[in-house]
C-alpha cells in the first residue's frame, strides 16, 4: 500500500474512534483522558529534547516552553464542559479536516501543476503549499458550515471559525515540523499506526486552535 493511502485510511480510522470516543463517553472522562494524552505527548516531546541536548539545565527553557505550548491544549475539554461534547467534537473537526483538505490540495496540485505548487515554508515543512492552504481553508469552512444546525453561527461566523481554523491548524503544524527538523526527525515517535507519526505529529494542527477559537464561540 502506498503512503498516501496508508496516511488517508490511519486519518480516517483515527477521527472514527475519536468521533465515537467524545460521543459516548461521559464528560466527566473528557478532561483526565485528555490529561493523560497530554502528558504522554510532553514525554514524547522531552525525549526527542533529550536526543538534540542531551540531558541537563539547558533542557529547561525548551521544555518549559514546549510544556506552555502543550498547555493551550488543555482549553480544549472546556468546549465540552461549557457548550456540550458536539462543540468539542466541531473544534476538532475543522482543525482536523483542515489538514486532511490541505493534504489532498497539496498532493493534487503538485502533480497537476506544471513545476509543481508554489511552496509555503520548503525550509520548515518541503510539502507544504499555498495551494495546500486554500484546500484547508475551503475543507473547514465547508464542514462548519455544515455543522450550523449544531452551533446556531450565522453563516459569516460560521465562514471566520472555518478560514481562522485552518490558518491557525496550519501555523501549529508548522511549529511541530520546525521543532522536529530542529531534532532531526520526521516523526516524534514511531509508536503509531502507519502514517500516523507520534502523538505530537496528532496534535501539532491543534495546539493554538481551541485557545484561539473558544472563547468567541
């Protein structure tokens, strides 16, 4: 099987299991899951700053930034706390969509464009594209609107939660690759399923997005 459709089937069998996850778990689950997933991703993340400084004192600027960055993360069980486990799953949803449409646009432009697509970051992240960006920002725009019936946003809210969704996933995924090729790795870890990356490589598009998203809901 090539990459592209082992990343496509480990994405989609991952967002089924988390959908059914937020679904029909109480919501008092929510929060300590999340902590765990959280502390197990900072542990991943204090191993791969141990493999580029090694252990000791300047480790601790970086971690204790990667721990603040980490911390934003913490915001997101508060949508389901405060708006119900349906808004959670939208914060989610059209972070997460964003990528996969930037992934499609990405790949597909770069085979249909004479030269290739015109490159975001190519130091930072070689696939990245502005072609790629429209495809986040059309994709999340697409699934918040269609999630109206559940938020009750106004087509312009709905529209703005969609474009800011997928600019700030897109500027988090950025951060996670300048660290990774900081390290010297393509995943954070090779515990996941195929094509999955580690726990960082999850939620890399997420790490800014529920904090800047929340509290205009």
């Amino acid at each position: 099987m090539n990459p592209i459709a082992k990343r496509t089937i480990s994405a989609l069998t991952t967002a089924a299991l988390v959908v059914l996850a937020i679904i029909y778990a109480p919501t008092s689950w929510i929060r300590p899951v999340f902590a765990v997933l959280l502390a197990l991703a900072f542990l991943e993340f204090a191993f791969l700053l141990k493999m580029k400084l090694g252990f000791g004192l300047k480790m601790l600027l970086p971690a204790l930034i990667g721990l603040a960055v980490l911390g934003l993360l913490s915001s997101l069980p508060a949508a389901a706390e405060l708006h119900g486990k349906l808004m959670m799953l939208y914060l989610i949803a059209i972070v997460k969509i964003s990528d996969m449409g930037g992934f499609a646009a990405g790949v597909s432009t770069a085979k249909l464009m004479t030269g290739g697509n015109h490159k975001m970051c190519p130091t930072i992240s070689p696939n990245k594209s502005w072609e790629g960006l429209a495809g986040s920002v059309v994709a999340s725009c697409i699934l918040s609107c269609c999630f109206i019936p559940i938020t009750h946003f106004i087509w312009c809210k709905a529209l703005a939660f969609g474009v800011t969704a997928a600019l700030v996933g897109t500027f988090g995924d950025l951060v996670e690759s300048k660290f990774k090729r900081w390290v010297g790795v393509k995943d954070s870890s090779t515990f996941m399923p195929a094509g999955m990356g580690g726990l960082l490589d999850m939620f890399d598009s997420l790490l800014f997005a529920p904090a800047v998203l929340l509290p205009f809901i």
